[in-house]
C-alpha cells in the first residue's frame, strides 16, 4: 500500500478527541483555520500488512513457540518496545523471503520480529502519562538559560515526532491550545518570547502559531481562572492523545505487519551461547514463560532489545549481575476531576509551582487531569498515589482557580502514578548525571537496552535502537520506514466518520463519537458487535455505565485486542478506571460476565478476576485515597446548629428512634412521597456511608459523612443528597434525584 505523502505547508490531520469536544461544526472552522501542522515525510512504499486483523494470541504464542530464530526479539510492551517492533518489521530487507510458520505468516520482507511483555500492552508508564504529545517548554527554557544543546536537539526532535503522532494516529490525537496566565507585567515579554521560540524551533512542525490574549479574553476563554491580578494570558498549541490506546495501537500494527506479539510472557532469564570464533558469550534470547498458564519455552533471536522502562536494571543484570544502575526512577502522580473544573477546549500550564514543578491542568475526555509531580520513588509493578501528592496537586490548583470555584478533595475521580525511568549515560564520565533524552546502550554480550526518552520521542527512539541493533548483529535490512505509517484505525478515519456510525447502526451520537476517536476506522468492526438495546433510541450499544460512552459491545473486541483480565478492560481497552473509578466499580461484574462468556472461566475465575479488578482500584487508581477520607474514625466538625439540623433530618428516616436507618427505613420514607426505587440500589447508596459494614447506618456515620462534605472531603454522597431532597420535599411529592454526582473520591 502506498501511503500518502504530505505535501509541505497546511495539511489537515488529527482531531478525533478534538471533533468530539468541539462539535463537527466548530472543528470544521477550527481546520479551516489552517492549523500548521508539520512537513511530516511518509514512508514511500510499505507493503501491505501481513495479516487484515492482529492474530489471535494463541497464534501468536504459537509462532513463538515454532520459530526456529527471529532476528529480534523485544523485551517490553511499553510504547518503546512496541515501536521497535514495528520499526523492525516493517523494514526492507534486500532479499525478500517468507517464513510461515504453523500459525501466521511472518512479513514476506524485513526483519524476523517478536515482542514480549511480562503484564499488558501500556500497563506500565506508558498509560500514566500527563496525555500530551509535546516538545517540552520547560526543556526548551532549560535548554536556552543554560545553553544546553543537548536538551535544544530533544525539544527539536519531539516537536517533529509531535506532528508525525498527529498525522499517523488522527483518530487518537488531536492539537490542544494551552493558556499559560500571566500574573505580574513584566512575565508577559519574558514568556512571550520563551513561547515564540518554542514555535520557531518548531518550524513548519509548528501546530499554530501562538498568540496573547487580553485579561478579559483570557477570562472568556478560561472562566475558571483566578481574575485578581491577572494581567493577560499566552496561547500556545501542542498536542493530546489518549495514550494506552496509542500504545495499542502500535502494538496492533506490529503484530498486523507480522511480528509476533504476545502479552503475559515473562521473560525468566536470557539464552547466551559462545561465539564460534571467539568464545565470547553473546545473548542469543529469552526463556519466557506463559503468566497465565505457566508455560515455559525459549524464543531465540540474533538480537535482544532491553526497552523495559522502569525495569530496565532488571533485565540488565540477567545479562550481567555486576551491571550497574542506570535507571533512577521517579514518580508522577496524576489526578481527575470533573470536566467543569476547565473549559472543554483549553489546557492551562503552571509554569512555577510552590515548588518549582510544572503543572498541567488539562480537558480529557470530558474530564479535567491535574498533574505531575516529580519524586523519587522505587520500582514496583504496582505505584500507588500518595495523598501528600494529590493535595499537592489540589492546592496547585487552587491558586490557579477563581475562588468561586470550591476546589474539592471529593472531587478526585481517579488518581494513579507513574514511574518515569530517568536514566544516567553509562558511557558517560559523569555517571551521576540524568540524560534528558534516550540513551541506547549496548552490553559486552550483545544485549541492547534504550532507555529514557519520553513518550512523544517513542518512534525516533525505536528508530535509533534498530539502527544500533542492525550495525552490531550484522542484521540485513534497510532505513526505518515509519514516519507517515499509519497506525491501526487512523488510515481511513475521518471528523464525519461517526455520523456514518449514527445513521448505519443507530448508536448514540455520543457513543458514535468515542467509538470513532477510540478505535478509528475500526470502529464499525465494534458496531457490529453491538448488542440491541430494545428501546426506540439508540438501537444498538447497551452501556456499560451510564455516565460514560463505554459500550458492552467493546468489551468483547477488546479480546480480539489482547485483552486478558477485567484490569485491562477497565483500565487500557477502555479508560474508566482512570476517569472515575467508582463508575469502573460499577461496570466491573457486567465486564468479567462478558468476558467469562468469550473466554470460557468458571466461577472460581470470575470471582478472582473480581478481586484482583477491585484491588487494583483500590490501591493504584485512588480508591484507598477515597475511602480514607471518610472512615468510622474521621470526625466530626460541626457547628451545634449544623448537628442539630442534620439530626432532624436522619430521625425523618429513623421513626423509631433506633439511632440507625436501613433500607427498609428509606423504602418507607420514599414510598411516602410516591417514590420507587430498585432495592440493589438501595443497598449500593447505603453501603458507601455503613463506615463498619453491619447493614446500617448508624447516626455518628451520617454525621461523619456530612462532616467531611462540609470540608469538601467528599462529594456527590447519594445518600446525602436523597435525605436532603426527602427532607426539602416531603410534601410536594416530587422525584428525589440519586444518580452519583460526579462520584468523588
């Protein structure tokens, strides 16, 4: 297939979260804007994909299993190691040859490839970034005040690899303005001419050129912002992706170009055989075994990539026990909050925090992400928000944020943190110095490892990597051939797609949106699947959850995309699990039902697969941040009058003085006004306040709960709202609202 090539000047790409948030009509006249996207050169002629559609991961394991030696094999299904693989595969080879093995046909040219990943696809860091696909301001300052030409050439690489991700991936990516607010005068020349450089670098790369907005323009187009002393505001573009989906994405055209792909492959130590000629010890690949079945077998490969992120020691030191530590990994949490905390088209970037840090305030979608901190931190498969992070991040926030706008500590939909493997140059003489960009290293043994780098640079590092791996194994194949090649869904999408989706199928307009910016022009491949709903609007696409776009029918393509437990569905197939995860709760037994179906587990597996869902929740996505703030030992700060007020209400529902309410109390009071309501659901609102789980809520509970809503601990408490409606409308017999409201954290 040939691809297009772009013609240098305007071209139109990107824009499937963009077309979504705008509407068609607004984003039509943003395009028309001629937003100047980068001279994005695409790859001249790259065959046709091996296979129409990913293999299964039987297949995959299979061809594993069977070949005789690939050429690479790739540790790490990271962004990193996911574009190596494509990079390898899709390369020219200068003697064409085929290779079938017993399950799928490898490419018919380019290099023999494998991947393998310990967990799932972007179950690392590459699925809790700050979503920004960008040059990095902050790197291009540090670059200028300290001339460091260094960081100059990484900030001037990413803003191309930047148009390129927009061009190759439109259906996941889209330009994003972002407002930095200008507080004290003369701030306005200094980052007015930081910004314009940042454009400059970029040259034709640049998205759209950036401009400077007047205090009350500003404040129409961020009416959240803090209005005393704001001077004006600067506008500059870069880009936003949703990022495990990205991540997917290129895993998915690897393994569609024929590199043999497979998640849950643990690699347990690395083959090594002695050189015919030399004796030397050379890695010669990997035993892995199967972390679903505990099946254990070798991949051989002339050449093994280390691309492992924040594990990269790790498998450093299979190769070499004595290697030392290159990786000082630090964390960066996150945090989400309702989408009315910012505009639903403008980012906002603090550029000096109380600490020095930059914070991104960010619209994604349809919800706000707050983030990052930057602290060192250990390496583990399993990083957990700390709360002294989150609060951070709130009170970042706060200064920033008009004070009409009550800034929440129950307003945290989700939290998480991710490791970000800095790296010191072991070929450097300063061996305690961070590289800002990628290194790519290579062992006495032959191991090579890329490291560092950021997740915008993922193709040109891979790029690098294939390059060091050919020149040292003597590999035969040609120049990378991945600028310009599209990835899965992003050849044939378009903004309009989605009405095709509406009028085809007869899907929500909003779940025709998300389908089209998620899977691209794979999203009929969904609609397809989608289950009839029985009303007379929408016909198909039954909703996982209510708030959300997420439909059933996902949940099986999913498995189709490698998905293998309830923790990939919830957290990288779909993204609930980071937008809010008392919905992801919800969603989680309809999930693992859907999925018991298509892959055959019993009860004992679906229960296990409940748990393991609920513990991830808990610990790494902000759930046990939650639950802290209203236990049975929070207290209770209230004004006399404030508790008054509140047991007047509680002894509405308790008419017999017990001194706790229960469902059947509630049932009464509700059935008194007219008001039906499903017991499951009585049930769910009552348990978020029982603090000691005895099927009741006692007074000293209540009071605890409206204690912490007073201090903004918690929000959109059903139960509070109920009693408080009940209360205000106990004679005028009107419906009493109980959808969550927001579901804090």
């Amino acid at each position: 297939m040939a691809f297009q090539k772009a013609v240098k000047g305007t071209i139109l790409v990107g824009g499937g979260a963009l077309a979504s948030v705008l509407g068609l009509s607004q984003f039509a006249h943003y395009r028309r804007k001629q937003v100047n996207l980068a001279y994005v050169e695409a790859a001249e002629c790259v065959s046709e994909p091996v296979n129409r559609e990913p293999p299964s991961r039987e297949a995959q394991l299979l061809t594993l299993q069977n070949m005789s030696e690939f050429d690479i094999l790739v540790i790490g299904g990271g962004a990193t190691g996911c574009g190596c693989a494509l990079d390898a595969v899709t390369r020219d080879s200068p003697q064409p040859r085929t290779v079938v093995s017993r399950s799928i046909s490898t490419r018919n040219s380019g290099l023999k490839t494998a991947l393998v990943e310990r967990d799932d696809f972007s179950s690392g860091t590459s699925s809790r970034s700050t979503k920004l696909i960008h040059g990095g301001v902050r790197y291009l300052q540090k670059a200028i005040m300290k001339l460091d030409i260094e960081q100059y050439r990484m900030v001037k690489e990413a803003l191309h690899e930047r148009a390129n991700l927009l061009e190759i991936a439109p259906h996941l990516s889209a330009p994003l303005p972002i407002m930095l607010p200008i507080y004290k005068w003369w701030q306005l020349p200094y980052y007015w001419v930081g910004i314009k450089l940042y454009d400059l670098v970029a040259g034709s790369n640049c998205l759209k050129s950036s401009y400077v907005l007047s205090k009350s323009r500003a404040l129409e187009h961020f009416p959240m912002l803090q209005k005393d002393k704001l001077v004006g505001a600067i506008v500059y573009y870069d880009g936003q992706h949703n990022d495990a989906r990205m991540n997917l994405a290129i895993a998915l055209t690897a393994a569609r170009y024929g590199a043999a792909t497979a998640n849950y492959m643990e690699v347990v130590s690395l083959l090594k055989e002695a050189e015919p000629h030399t004796g030397r010890q050379r890695v010669c690949g990997a035993r892995c075994r199967d972390v679903l079945t505990g099946q254990e077998f070798d991949v051989r490969a002339k050449c093994v990539i280390n691309a492992t992120g924040p594990f990269t020691d790790t498998v450093r030191r299979m190769d070499n026990q004595d290697a030392a530590a290159i990786c000082q990994p630090s964390a960066g949490v996150h945090i989400v909050m309702p989408g009315y905390y910012s505009p639903e088209s403008m980012g906002l970037l603090d550029p000096a925090t109380s600490d020095g840090r930059v914070i991104f305030f960010l619209p994604w979608q349809k919800m706000t992400i707050a983030g990052t901190t930057d602290t060192p931190t250990d390496v583990t498969h399993h990083p957990i928000p700390s709360e002294e992070d989150i609060n951070f991040i709130l009170n970042e926030v706060r200064n920033y944020l008009s004070c009409d706008v009550e800034v929440r500590r129950g307003d945290v939909l989700a939290a998480w943190s991710g490791i970000r493997p800095l790296v010191t140059d072991p070929k450097s003489a300063d061996t305690q110095s961070i590289s800002r960009n990628h290194v790519v290293d290579i062992s006495e043994s032959g191991l090579i490892t890329i490291a560092g780098g950021k997740w915008t640079t993922y193709r040109s590092m891979a790029e690098d990597t294939i390059n060091a791996a050919i020149k040292t194994h003597n590999l035969k194949a040609g120049p990378s051939r991945t600028v310009g090649l599209f990835l899965q869904g992003g050849k044939d999408w378009s903004p309009t797609l989605y009405i095709r989706l509406v009028q085809d199928y007869g899907l929500e307009s909003e779940v025709a949106q998300h389908l089209a910016a998620t899977y691209g022009d794979k999203a009929f491949e969904v609609a397809k699947m989608a289950s009839v709903t029985g009303k007379r609007w929408p016909i198909v696409g039954v909703r996982l959850v209510s708030e959300f776009p997420y439909i059933e029918a996902e949940v099986k393509y999913g498995i189709k995309e490698y998905a293998c437990t309830a923790v990939d569905m919830i957290s990288r197939r779909t993204r609930l699990a980071f937008l809010n995860v008392q919905a992801a709760e919800e969603a989680l037994p309809r999930i693992v039902e859907l999925m018991a179906k298509e892959l055959n587990w019993d009860d004992y597996k679906k229960e296990e697969e409940l748990e393991t869902a609920r513990k991830f929740l808990y610990y790494e996505m902000g759930y046990k941040s939650r639950s802290e703030q209203l236990t049975d030992r929070s207290e209770i700060s209230l004004l006399p009058s404030d508790i008054d007020r509140y047991k007047k209400r509680f002894h509405k529902f308790d008419a017999d003085q017990k001194g706790f309410i229960t469902i059947v109390d509630v049932q009464r009071v509700l059935e008194s006004i007219g008001v039906q309501m499903d017991e499951n659901t009585l049930h769910e609102i009552l348990n978020e306040v029982d603090l000691n789980k005895n099927g009741q809520v006692e007074l000293n509970e209540f009071l605890q709960l409206m204690s912490a809503i007073q201090k903004g601990r918690v929000s959109g408490s059903r139960l509070a709202i109920l009693m408080k409606t009940a209360e205000e409308n106990l004679d005028r017999r009107v419906p009493i609202p109980v959808d969550r409201s927001c579901g804090g954290l």
